[in-house]
C-alpha cells in the first residue's frame, strides 16, 4: 500500500513538473511611461536579440520602459535607427541608456508603431548596481501598444504617471 501511494505521488509530481509554464509577454493598454523622472545618473546596458524569422528589416518607430517594483522607470522613446540597420533579423543590437537607478528590473514593456512588423527573440537588460534581467519574449510585437512583462511584487510597475 505504501508503496503505491509512493508510486502515485511520484507521477502526480513528474506530471506537474513536466508541464511547466513559460511566461508569455502580454499586451497593456493602461500602461503609462514616466518620461519626466529619465534625468538619472544610472547607465544601462540593453541588448536586443531579434529572431531570424523576424521580417529582414524594419523601419518602424520602437521604444523601451523597463523598471522595478519600486516604480523607479527607464524609459528610451524611438532606440530604432533605420540607418544603423538596427533590428535586422538574425541580428543583436546594444543600446546604452541612461534613467534612474532601479532596484533589481522585474518589468520591461516595447512599444513599436509603423507596418513592417518584428519578431523579438529575448531582451537583457544590464545595469550597475542590478543582476542582469532577461525576459525571452520569442513573439512579434504588436503595433501601437505596449507588449512585455512584469514579474514585479509589490507596487504595480504600471502606476507610475502619464506620459
């Protein structure tokens, strides 16, 4: 009998295991960029790997706010440059920005407007005094929207003040 029930827990936990859920980004239509509070003196480093099943290019208008649970927020407005070929697919683009230190990054949001479309594969963001933040995102990004993630705790990520 001991035996069984053995057996059984152990499947019920294999199961559980086996079906682990990754995290999808999602669309948020109430979120709102801080853009006044970006006179900080941290730097950032994000890195942008666009998939290969991305269009080849695009020209639309793409912009970033990352931050943590503190409400503490980084916002970059328009880090895409056609000229650069940013966003190319296949391709990772590094981008240096400069905001308000946070706390450790729980939520990153982007934000893309124009018709060519773009396939994110991941988002890591390095800052000084943070472990780097990761969030695989392997999904297109809709337009004019905010698309992203918030595994914050505590305050909302999305409750700072309008743009």
């Amino acid at each position: 009998m001991e035996a069984a029930v053995t057996f059984l827990l152990f499947i019920f936990f294999s199961t559980i295991q086996a079906r682990s859920i990754t995290p999808q980004p999602q669309a948020v239509e109430s979120f709102k960029v801080n853009n006044t509070q970006n006179a900080g003196s941290c730097s950032y480093t994000v890195s942008i790997k666009t998939s290969c099943s991305s269009p080849r290019y695009t020209r639309d208008q793409i912009s970033i706010a990352f931050g943590d649970a503190y409400g503490y927020q980084v916002y970059a407005p328009r880090i895409d440059n056609p000229q650069s070929r940013a966003f190319e697919s296949c391709s990772t683009d590094t981008f240096q920005i400069t905001g308000p230190c946070t706390y450790q990054v729980c939520y990153v949001y982007l934000y893309r407007s124009g018709y060519d479309g773009w396939l994110v594969d991941s988002v890591t963001i390095y800052g000084h005094y943070t472990k780097a933040a990761t969030f695989s995102y392997n999904a297109y990004i809709p337009s004019d929207i905010w698309f992203g993630f918030n595994f914050c705790h505590g305050v909302s990520a999305s409750s700072t003040s309008s743009m």
